[in-house]
C-alpha cells in the first residue's frame, strides 16, 4: 500500500519512539495483561495544524481505509489482543508486538494455541460492538484528557501494584512480614514515575502539526 509522503509522516518500527515501545520491557503488562497494541504503520498528516493525537490515522492493508487514531482512545485503547479492528472492513489490522512480550508469546505457545483459536472468533464479534460505539460517538479531543491523572493513577498505579505490591504479597505468602517501608516507597517512586509519563504524553498529544 503506497502513502503519500509529502503530506503524511510514515510511522513504522524504524521510528525512534516506534523502537523505544518494542524494546521496553513494560510492554509485557500492557500488551499481555491490558491489550493495548500498536499498529506496524500509522499515518500522521503533516499538513494539519491539529495535535498530534488529532492528525494520526491508522491504514488497513484490507481495504485501504485510514482509520482516526482517536478510535482507540480512554476505555477502547485496551483490550486488543489480536490486534486493532478495521471500522469499515472489521478486519484485523496487523500490530507490533514488543520483544519480552513475545518472548513470552513463543514459550507459552502450546498453552495459548487452543485457548486462542476459540477465543478469537469471540473476541471478533465483541470488538466489532466496541467499534461500532467507537465510531458513533464525538471522537475525543486532545486537550479534554488529563494525561497527568491517567499517568499517576492508572500507569502509576500499574507498575505500583506489579512490580512492588504483588512481590511483597509473593513473600508474605511463603512466611516473610509485610515491608510497609518498601510498600510506601514504592507507591511514592511509582507515583512520581507515572507522572512524569503523563506530562510527556500530554506534550507529545498536543504536539501541533506545521
């Protein structure tokens, strides 16, 4: 499929934050756990004056649609497993998958075969509900989201509960006492962590075009 190049900016795995996402071994607990995914390409139109988050679309290979990023945005941005559902065409449109994560995806392969060959068809027909709403409600704007909030509270409080509650809930179970100090310390780093997440994400969705 062919993009013009004078009016969109082709975002692929050769673009830096493209590369970042695939390397970054958070991608376990949003790819594996949440089902948030990346298309392999993603059009942002260079000649929109609009944020970032307002001027970039998502091409099917299918049927050549170019979907509005913001259909994937607040409540449908989890939940895709097998990939982004086209709006037009309600075929799966073909996503990247960060390397732990599929690290992860090969050695568990003959677990998950039969699991996913019946979820699939079901997980299909839920998402094309979930797009249809997508499609038939205002698309958000940049600005009306707290990306500070989303980036403490949610981000913040995923790494929070993964990386430090679980573990210390893991000793506890085999005899060891609570750590409330590290409890407590790393609510605090996760905290401060999710919102320096969400201060880049809001100026980087908010980017202007030329």
């Amino acid at each position: 499929m062919e993009y013009d190049k004078d009016r969109y900016e082709i975002w692929t795995l050769r673009n830096p934050y493209i590369l970042f996402y695939v390397l970054f071994p958070g991608t376990i607990i949003t790819e594996l756990i949440l089902g948030h995914r990346i298309p392999k390409v993603m059009l942002i139109d260079k000649k929109s004056d609009k944020p970032w988050m307002e001027r970039t679309y998502v091409p099917c290979p299918h049927c050549q649609t170019l979907n509005d990023g913001r259909l994937w945005a607040k409540t449908h941005s989890v939940g895709h497993w097998f990939g982004l559902l086209c709006a037009s065409c309600h075929q799966v449109i073909p996503c990247l998958w960060g390397i732990f994560s599929l690290a992860i995806l090969v050695i568990t392969f003959p677990l998950r075969y039969f699991p996913a060959r019946f979820f699939r068809p079901r997980w299909i027909e839920i998402e094309k509900k979930r797009i249809r709403k997508a499609t038939e409600r205002p698309l958000i704007q940049a600005a009306n989201i707290n990306w500070r909030l989303i980036g403490a509270g949610f981000f913040g409080g995923f790494m929070w509960l993964f990386m430090t509650f679980i573990p210390q809930a893991w000793d506890v179970y085999n005899g060891k006492e609570w750590d409330l100090m590290m409890l407590l310390v790393g609510f605090l780093i996760s905290t401060v962590m999710g919102l320096f997440w969400g201060v880049s994400m809001h100026h980087f969705m908010n980017r202007k075009g030329d």
